[in-house]
C-alpha cells in the first residue's frame, strides 16, 4: 500500500482550498447508495467485495500527491498579505470568462458507502457516486433496461478498476482537473485514467455519425458569459457514475459554464437518454478553485499492490 500520510495531505489540502459553502442541495440531498451498498473495511473486519478492493486501490490509494509544486500564479488577485482574493471578478479572454484554472467539485454530503476505505474518500464527490443523489430512488427515471444494466453491474468491477476511463462529466467530480481555455477549443486534464477531454470553440456543431469513444464529442458555444457545451457519440461500456447508471450512445449531455467570480464556476448537467431513462434530468454544483497549484499525473497502475491480495481472500 502507499504510504498514507500523502493522501492525507492531499485530502486535508483540498479541504482548505475549495469553500464547503459553494455547495448547495435540496431537502432530500444525500448519497443514495441505489442499487448495492458497499461497505467498508476496519481493522481486520472485511465487508466489502474483492471488487470493490480492487476498485479502491485505482480510485483511492493512487490518489495523485496534490501539490508538489506550488507555484504562485501573478494572475490572481490578492491581498496585501499575498491570500487569493476568490470573490474577485472572474478574468476574462478575447471578452468571455477565462475558465482556465485548477477546479475541484465539492466534497460528497455524506461519506455513506466510502467510510474506511481510504483517506480521499472526500475527493470523490456526490454525482461521480450516483447522479440522483438529491432524490428519492423511487423517482427515478429508469425504464426497465436501466434497471436491469444497473442490476447486472452491482457485481461487476467499474471501469476504472480496470484502469478504463470514467468519462465526462463523471471525471470532473473526482479530485481536482485542469481547465486550459483558448478562443478556438478548451482542454481539460483530470487526475484519473481519463484522457484529456477536448471541447471546440470554434464554431463547429456536434457530429452527425460519431465515432462512441469514452469521453464522447463535444462542441461548446457561449451564451452570454456562459459556456454551454453538448456532448454525444459515448462508448455504451462507459458507466454513467459509480453506481453503474448507463449511458447510450447517443446520450445528449449538456453542460453550462458560468465563472461567477474568480474563484467559483456553477455547472449545470442536463442529460437525455430516451433509450435508458423516461425524461432528461439534471445535477447542479459549484466548481472551486484551487489556487496556485497544479495536478499531478495519473499513472493508473503504478505501485498498485491491493490486487494480490484482496485476491487472496
């Protein structure tokens, strides 16, 4: 295993640096579980599947060592005292909202389902576990092909237990992800198996027969000061979260940008799936920034040890 001490570090960092407050939820927010409950470990106490092990040792033990380098950024606004000023006005390129920045989605609103796992557990936010975490499972929009994917993949190891991405949006929820922004195409760079996920600008529109990859095609434009990126053409072996919500092919997913200030972004997801779900419906949150630092690579087998032996029992 690593050594656990850089985890932590890298969890009580984060904590410091993206605000609690920007995360709001309705009355019935809340991780639900959905269809499997996963457990946890203590001590010498196993509850937990060999799959789910296998799962924490990608998503958990190799979480990047967050802020090796810490750079102060002549961009930001400060203080007199040299402190970020993150309800400064958000900087702007060729006249819209510069997005570029290291973001961070909020901590998840309960760490049901992650408890003792392992110490980023915090890092792994609410709608890359279960994009309806704000409602009651009974109002879900499944149709019967949903229901029995989700029901098939409760025994089956996510995808990035066998280091396959995580996919868009789902990537941007788990620790921290890079936005680079120029006037012709906006690059985002995750901490996860994910490859960098490419998003023109340049006025082109979606594909009409798009080759299904794992982060889909995506074209954006702006709305006023707000970025509304679609995105379609997704590989349908991709899961939706963890909790193994499908996602077709020709799932439409619409993202809106909003840089409110120099140190928030409000995202809005809308999805749309007649193949899987009975109405489109959406997630709301509130992307932080991480000032002056960077992310780190992720190189999805590396030291990883857990395997042999949650193998072995």
């Amino acid at each position: 295993m690593l050594a656990s001490t850089g985890i932590r570090d890298y969890t009580e960092l984060r904590k410091r640096s993206a605000p609690h407050s920007s995360f709001n939820v309705g009355e019935n927010g809340r991780i639900d579980d959905l269809h499997h409950e996963r457990g946890y470990l203590k001590g010498g106490d196993m509850k937990m599947s060999n799959i789910t092990v296998i799962v924490v040792a990608v998503t958990g033990v190799l979480a990047p060592a967050h802020a090796q380098w810490i750079h102060p950024d002549q961009r930001t606004p400060r203080t007199r005292d040299g402190k970020p000023i993150l309800t400064a006005p958000a900087p702007r390129l060729n006249g819209k909202p510069d997005l570029s920045g290291i973001w961070q989605a909020p901590p998840p609103t309960s760490a049901r389902g992650a408890l003792g796992i392992q110490g980023d557990a915090s890092d792994i936010g609410d709608i890359h576990r279960n994009v309806f975490y704000e409602i009651k499972r009974e109002e879900e929009p499944l149709k019967p092909e949903a229901i029995a994917l989700v029901s098939k993949r409760r025994n089956e190891p996510q995808p990035q237990a066998l280091c396959l991405p995580m996919g868009a949006p789902s990537f941007m929820m788990v620790r921290a992800f890079k936005i680079i922004q120029t006037p012709q195409e906006l690059i985002m760079i995750g901490e996860t198996p994910d490859p960098p996920r490419q998003i023109y600008l340049d006025g082109r529109g979606l594909p009409k027969d798009p080759d299904p990859t794992w982060l889909g095609s995506s074209a954006g434009k702006w709305e006023g000061d707000t970025l509304v990126v679609q995105t379609t053409g997704f590989k349908e072996e991709g899961w939706l979260d963890n909790a193994g919500h499908p996602r077709s092919e020709s799932m439409l997913i619409t993202e809106r940008f909003r840089r409110r200030d120099f140190g928030h972004i409000d995202l809005e997801i809308r999805y749309e799936d007649a193949k899987y779900y009975t109405r489109p419906f959406t997630n709301k949150t509130t992307l932080s920034l991480i000032p002056d630092s960077d992310i780190i690579e992720y190189v999805c087998t590396e030291n990883e040890k857990d395997k042999e032996h949650s193998d072995k029992r």
